[in-house]
C-alpha cells in the first residue's frame, strides 16, 4: 500500500474539512478519490529497485522465495 493515504476527521466543523472538502473520509456522503496510475511511476521503480538490492544482498534466501 506504499503511497495511500487517508484522512480521517470526526470532529464537525473542523478548520481542516472545510478546505479539504470531500476527500477526509466521514465528512460527507460522498467521498472523493484522487490516483495516479501506477505504471511508470516513482513507487514501482523503486519497488523493483528494492527486489534488485534483496536479490543481490541475499540470493539464497531470496530464492527461496521464488
């Protein structure tokens, strides 16, 4: 889940919700929802970055996985 963030506000009236609008998750019946897409983006270059350095420190142990 590298990258989601949610905002959570039960408190009515809370200065935060007004400019926030409808993304806090409870303040509203609707709830807006922002992406990007996942395909050539920074998490997932660095997702496969992260495999490569665990595969070369520990290539047993990463095999084992495989």
């Amino acid at each position: 889940m590298d990258g989601l963030i949610v905002n959570f506000y039960a408190e009515k009236g809370f200065a935060y919700e007004q400019h926030m609008g409808k993304m806090p998750v409870g303040t509203a019946s609707d709830l807006f929802v922002s992406t990007v897409t996942y395909e050539q983006s920074f998490q997932l270059d660095n997702f496969k970055q992260m495999v490569s350095e665990t595969f070369i420190a520990w290539p047993r142990d990463s095999a084992k996985l495989m």
